[in-house]
C-alpha cells in the first residue's frame, strides 16, 4: 500500500511565556507536514474546535510541564504557573473538561493529568511554540558536520550528523540515505555462468557492491570485456544516478559506440540498481539506541523499547516509513500509534529531508524518542542540521 500524501502546514509560532521558563526564544517559522493528511480537527477527541482561550492556555502549561517532567500535572501546578490569577479549583474544572474531550487522563488514582496521543498531536499541531536553534547548538552542528577542512565520504558525514543529533536530543538519531552515493571508481563484468553475469561496482570510497543479471547464453568474453571497459573508462567519478541518467538520455549514443550485445548487457548492469526495493536500495543510519533506555522506568517500558530495537533492525518498516518524509518540504512528525512501527513502543519520529546539488531530496534524517520529549526544541534542530548536510552536497 504506497505510503499516503503528506499535507504540509506552515506555521508561525511566536516566543513563549513560560513563566518558568526565561531563556530567550526567537521566533521560528517552519513547514509542518501532517501524514497521514486530515484535518486539523478532526472526529478523533471531541469538540477540540470549541476550546476556549482558557482550556488552551491550561492544556498547553500542562503538556508543557509534562514533556520537561515526565510526570502527571496537578491543577495545583497549572494555577502557579499561569500568568493570570486562576484558582486550582477552576483550574480542576477545566481539566475535567479537557479529559472528557480526549486530551488528558490521569495514568492511576488520585494522580495528576498528562496529554493522551490525541491530545500530543493537537499540542504539536496547534499550540506548540517553537524556538529557534540556539547558538550553541548551531556552532556544534556546523562545526561537526559542516566542517570542510578534511575529506570525508558522504556516508560519515551522514554517520556524523546521526551521531550528533543523537547527542543533542537524547534520543536515538536516524539518517536514510540512497546506496551507493559514491562517485564510481571501477565498474566490472563478470561471466559466471551461461546466462548469467556478476555486474561489480567499486566506488571511490571503497565501498563494493555487485548484483547478479540475467544476459543471453554464449557470449565469448570479450563482451564482458568490452562493456566493462566502456563504463569504467566513461563513467569513473560518476555517481551510480548520474551513469543511469546517461542510460536514460544517451541510448543512441551508447550503441555508436558499442555493438548491441555489449550495449544491452551495459544497459542491463545498471538498470539493476534502479530495481531493487525500497529497503535494499536505501541506506539507514541509526546511533545512540541506548539514549531510548534513559528514562524507562519500568520492565514494561523497556519490553516497548526492546521491540522498537527490533524493528530497527530489521528496518523495512522504518525505511517505508521514512521514505514517507521524502515526498515534499518540511519537518515530519510522527506520534505513538499513529504509525504501526510505534504503536507497541510508544516512540515518536521526527525527521527532515536534506537535498543534492539538483534540489532533489535524496534522504532524511531526524530522531527516534519517547513521544514525551521536547518537540519545540528537537523540531528546529533537525531542520536546521538537514539544511547544513544539504549545503554539503550542493
């Protein structure tokens, strides 16, 4: 089932007024997608539109306090921290009224509130205020990732960036990227058996990758010979998408000058990296697992991040998912259930995709955490680290 077309929103968030919060925040704008595309209010929790100024101000310092705590809110909490007077009775009234429209519940007796999925993304997608990157965040990531006083293949540069993000989020970082963004440095054919050819390419990294195709019974050698020399020779520095737009564009060219078999086994060898699934053709990124373990706190919470290491590693899902994000501008963010991948270890996905020198999106690359983390801090951070890696390449 093709992953559905993501709705992008923009969004201009203003500083916060956090009470209990005085740093300086300036204001961010950003292209949110929503996937799958709805509404903003929809049928899910009730009666979301009707909210008042005052339910909104409460709901938002409660979901506020709960992603820097990680523990239930109490209207007693919320009076203090609002701007204006309100008693911790008036207060409880409204909650009351916000968890019989879905947005909170109390997670045992006698507890105070924290949001439900629903009530997260109505937060993310309506009240949140995002910061902008600080400075110190900034510098770390341009000079770890935008450093340009060394050479370095595009796959560490990549492994930076996840390493970083990581880092700086606590949580785990992620990156997806084509294979084979090398530039080729050897391009060889081999006869294995009648019918059969081993097509092997070397990049300039060093990374080697081969497939098996299928050529007609009989060929003497010097076919091989001639199609491997022919690639090797035209192509070297090329990247592996650069030689297929060649193929695509310069058919009548490649038969000048090869004969018809020697073209058509050329033609075959590189059309077969353009026909591998999604999941073989990509390649994922992930660092710093371990900060997904920090905050469990129970053997239930870790048996729902033990099972998101699984689906990690066997990464078709992840990657489907992930390619979702390579449809259109903007930061993706997805919450708990509402992707199958997170509906069992309670995770949150935000990600951004970066760009080659063509404007092409060619990746993504984001953070995996607790679906209690800080959205308004993260949301910029990968944006802003997608933005650096895409100047790298341009």
């Amino acid at each position: 089932m093709p992953a559905p077309n993501p709705q992008i929103l923009w969004f201009a968030f203003s500083p916060p007024s956090s009470t209990h919060d005085n740093r300086p925040v300036t204001s961010y704008i950003i292209p949110m997608s929503i996937i799958p595309p709805r509404p903003l209010f929809d049928d899910r929790p009730s009666g979301l539109a009707d909210l008042d100024q005052r339910s909104r101000n409460i709901f938002r310092r409660l979901v506020d306090t709960y992603l820097e705590t990680g523990e239930p809110v109490g209207s007693r909490t919320i009076s203090r921290i609002l701007p204006a007077s309100l008693s911790s009775a008036s207060v409880r009234n409204v909650m009351m009224d916000l968890e019989d429209s879905g947005l909170i519940y109390s997670p045992h007796t006698s507890a105070g509130r924290v949001p439900t999925q629903a009530g997260l993304r109505f937060f993310v997608d309506a009240l949140m205020e995002v910061g902008a990157v600080t400075p110190d965040e900034r510098a770390r990531i341009d000079a770890e990732i935008a450093a340009s006083n060394r050479p370095r293949r595009l796959e560490d540069v990549l492994g930076e960036a996840s390493t970083l993000l990581s880092g700086l989020s606590h949580c785990a970082g992620v990156v997806m990227s084509p294979k084979m963004n090398a530039r080729l440095k050897h391009i060889e054919f081999v006869n294995l058996a009648p019918g059969r050819a081993l097509v092997i390419l070397v990049g300039e990294d060093g990374a080697v990758e081969n497939r098996i195709i299928d050529v007609p019974p009989g060929l003497p050698p010097s076919t091989f010979t001639r199609a491997s020399n022919f690639l090797s020779t035209r192509f070297q520095g090329k990247t592996i998408a650069e030689v297929q737009l060649f193929m695509k564009l310069e058919m009548d060219t490649l038969r000048r000058e090869l004969d018809e078999v020697s073209a058509k086994i050329v033609q075959t060898g590189i059309a077969v990296w353009s026909g591998e699934s999604d999941a073989d053709s990509k390649t994922l990124i992930v660092r710093g697992q371990a900060n997904l373990l920090e905050n469990t706190k129970a053997f239930d919470e870790l048996e729902k991040i033990r099972k998101l290491f699984e689906d990690i590693e066997n990464k078709k899902e992840l990657v489907q998912l992930l390619g979702a994000a390579e449809g259109g501008e903007g930061v993706r963010i997805f919450i708990g259930s509402e992707n199958k991948l997170f509906s069992m270890s309670g995770s949150s996905l935000i990600v951004a995709p970066y760009k080659n020198s063509d404007e092409k999106i060619v990746g993504v690359l984001g953070i995996i955490g607790p679906t209690r983390m800080n959205y308004a801090r993260i949301i910029p951070m990968v944006d802003y680290t997608a933005k650096v890696v895409s100047r790298l390449l341009t």
